[in-house]
C-alpha cells in the first residue's frame, strides 16, 4: 500500500509538471506571436512615412518670385523625385528683358535653386536656399558675376499656375546694328574733276582752227593771232 501511494504520488508530480511546462511554452509562443503581429502595422507605417520623406512636395508650378530683381521673376519648376530643373524670365517696364536656366533639388521642405541668366553681356549666377510651407517658398539668395560677389539678399516666391505648359520665355529684342552712311563717290568724283579743270595750267600751243577765216582771205586783222 504504502508503495502505491509513493508510485501515485510521484506520478501526480510529474503530471503536474509536465502541464506547467507545457502552459508556459504555450504562453511564450503566443506571446511571441502577439509581437510579430503588433511589429508589422509599426513597420508599414515607417515604410510609408520613409517613402513620403524621401518624395518631399511637389513643387511643380508656375512661380513668381520677388525680392531679387525690382520686378517679379517668373519661374517654371519641374519635378523629378527630389530633383528640380525649369526657366525663369525677367520682364521688366521699360527694361531689358532675359531668360534664365534653373537647376535645384528639395530634401523635405529644405528648396535650393540656381539661376543661371546672360544679363548685359554678362553671365550672372543666383543661388537661392529656402524653406517651403504653406505653397510659398521664402529663404536668402547670393548673386556673383565673373568669380565676384554681385548682390545677395531675401527672396519670397508663391505659385501662380500649376500649367507648366503654359510658360513662354521671355522675347528678346536684338540689338540694332546702324548701317554707316553710304558716300555718293560720283558726286565727288565729279567736283574733282572739275576742280582740276579749273587749276590746269594753259597751254602753250593755241588751236588755229579757230581762226581759218581770217588766215585764209587775208581779211581783217590777224595780228590778233597768237603766234
């Protein structure tokens, strides 16, 4: 009797072990199970908020930007990526007018163009640094001109059109090239001579012809004659 009551209560033991065991691998699993599944919607959403860090706004628009030039520039922004390139003109009242190249890129909200623009014979370079929030770029620009520093300052720009394919560049008027005046050659060709004939010596020989008249009928006075 007493060895029934050791093997039962040995076995109760072992029984009871086992299910602890047991319950706590389950409990594991499942709570390993329950991570994973709450880890997934935390990394889709960092996938997603990577993705849209990396595109930044969209910036493609017609710009008008002020505070460089004493009128507004018109500028067009294309967008590829976090890349940016387009044209800007200059239309001044009663100015001369120019058009420009543009090259830039945008890093979250972080905007940085360059203008490159042949202004009065001279290339002129004009980098501008700014922030972009609520459809308005506003930031600093630094113009230089043959290796010198020309002009800097603050610059504010918003969008007018987002019809890219609207803009046109600036019209450029061509200088005008006078035409030297054309000297009338036979006009003074002609007072030469007749200036030369009026200096030429007389001649020492004289045209008898003239006076044949006279030479032959012997009649009046040939003593008038040059010899």
């Amino acid at each position: 009797m007493n060895k029934r009551s050791i093997i039962l209560s040995l076995l109760l033991v072992f029984l009871f072990t086992g299910l602890s065991l047991g319950q706590t691998d389950n409990n594991t699993s499942i709570t390993k199970a329950g991570l994973t599944n709450e880890s997934l919607p935390s990394n889709d959403t960092a996938d997603v908020n990577a993705s849209q860090t990396t595109a930044g706004p969209n910036l493609n628009y017609i710009w008008s930007f002020t505070g460089i030039e004493i009128d507004p520039i018109i500028m067009v922004l294309n967008q590829e990526g976090n890349e940016l390139y387009g044209q800007a003109k200059y239309e001044p009242d009663g100015g001369a007018a120019w058009n420009a190249d543009v090259l830039g890129s945008i890093s979250e909200n972080e905007v940085t163009l360059t203008l490159t623009a042949q202004k009065d014979k001279e290339l002129v370079t004009t980098k501008m640094t700014g922030i972009y929030a609520d459809d308005t770029i506003a930031g600093s620009f630094t113009q230089i001109s043959g290796g010198k520093k020309i002009g800097s300052g603050n610059f504010s720009a918003l969008w007018v059109s987002p019809e890219v394919s609207s803009y046109s560049p600036a019209i450029i008027e061509e200088p005008k090239v006078e035409t030297p005046a054309v000297e009338d050659t036979t006009a003074m060709n002609t007072t030469a001579e007749q200036s030369a004939e009026s200096t030429k010596p007389a001649s020492r020989f004289v045209d008898i012809h003239q006076y044949a008249d006279k030479i032959q009928t012997g009649v009046g006075d040939i003593s008038g004659i040059p010899i």
